[in-house]
C-alpha cells in the first residue's frame, strides 16, 4: 500500500458505516522506518505519527518538524516515561496504576492517555482486563491521569474479520463508560491489516504502519 492508498480505504470504511473520514484520527506509526520515510508522508500533509519504543520517539521528536502531533503507542516502561511526558500528544498505553503513578505529575499537567485493555486475555500483552477496564479506568483518573478513552490490540487472527468481535467488546466497555457519565471517549483500534473493520465498528483511532512503509526494518 501507501499513504494515499490508506487514506482512501479509510474514506472508504467510513462511508460504508454511515461515517465521515474525519471521524477517524489516522496515526502514521514509524518505528524502525527512517527520519526520510516520515518527511515524505509529512510532506504530503500529514500530522499525527507514532511510536513504539520511548528512546527511537525521543530522537526522532529532536529531529523531526515541530507541529508533529506525537503518539506513544508501544509498552512505557516506568524509568522511561522522563523521555516521552513533555513531547508527546497522547500516551495509548496506560496500563494500570502504577504507570500513572510514574505520568501523573502533582501541580504540573501531563499529556492525556488512553487506557490499554487487553481485549484478548493474552499473558504476554500488557493493559488491564476487560471485565476490570471501568473499575481500572476510575482507580487511574483518581491518581491524576486524564483517560480520554481506550485502546487495545486483538490477538493475532488468520483472517482480520476475526478482530471484529474484540473490537466490538472494547466499543461495549466505552459505551458502559458513557452510560455512567463519561461521553465522548475515543477507541484506538486498528492496525494495517484490520483497520477497515475497526472503522466499522467505531474506531476513532486507527495506528497504521506497515500498510504505509512495509515491514519493519529491525
């Protein structure tokens, strides 16, 4: 694929669900892929772009235009939150209370985040368990973090319409949200193989890597 190629399959499943291509915030995930690789899809207009790993999203804030919109979307160890706070737009991977005890800063703001939910119960992915995600999402805003919605990866399915119920159990936990006073929370879900059927369940976040730059290159 490309850029353009995945912007215009992201038109497309928007429209199919009744939606507008501006409902959903493309994220360009760059890790591994060159400062070069980044400007070309910056050229082409876009802002929002994220990471996986704090010290490659680090170096490449340092080097890279500064209206980049940075997105944390990979596991953030406690001793390297000091490397992403002050630079990134938003943090995906809030994964329980002893991460937001390591963002939240007393007095000063941080950045917001999403909370990880670990949709498919696998041992060796992060994030909290969905029958435990609104209880977790309280006890994390209580210790000064602003959630403004969920994020979660499915397990990894042979065929992508298999992600569709997983993707529908995260919308589940954000409507169950709502329903008890918190309106308006976004859905990162979606990634370059499923990110058509995350839309159509709605997503309000897609995180899009090797559809725009092909595999990783480490």
């Amino acid at each position: 694929m490309s850029y353009a190629t995945v912007r215009d399959e992201l038109a497309k499943a928007a429209a199919d669900a009744g939606r507008e291509e501006t409902d959903v915030t493309l994220i360009v995930v760059s890790k591994t892929h060159p400062i070069e690789a980044i400007l070309d899809v910056y050229d082409q207009g876009h802002r929002d772009f994220g990471e996986n790993r704090a010290q490659e999203l680090a170096r490449k804030v340092a080097e890279l235009p500064e209206d980049i919109r940075w997105h944390m979307v990979g596991p953030l160890q406690r001793n390297k939150v000091r490397l992403v706070r002050d630079v990134v737009t938003l943090l995906h991977s809030m994964d329980g209370p002893k991460l937001a005890r390591a963002w939240a800063r007393p007095g000063l703001p941080s950045p917001p985040a999403l909370l990880q939910v670990n949709i498919g119960s696998e041992a060796q992915k992060m994030g909290v368990e969905p029958a435990e995600a609104v209880a977790s999402f309280d006890a994390v805003q209580g210790i000064g973090v602003e959630l403004v919605g969920l994020m979660a990866i499915p397990p990894n399915v042979a065929e992508p319409d298999r992600s569709r119920e997983y993707f529908r159990q995260l919308r589940e936990i954000r409507d169950e949200l709502a329903a008890n006073g918190r309106p308006g929370l976004e859905l990162s879900m979606g990634m370059s193989n499923d990110f058509g059927i995350a839309v159509e369940e709605g997503s309000t976040m897609i995180r899009v890597g090797r559809a725009i730059f092909g595999p990783r290159l480490s």
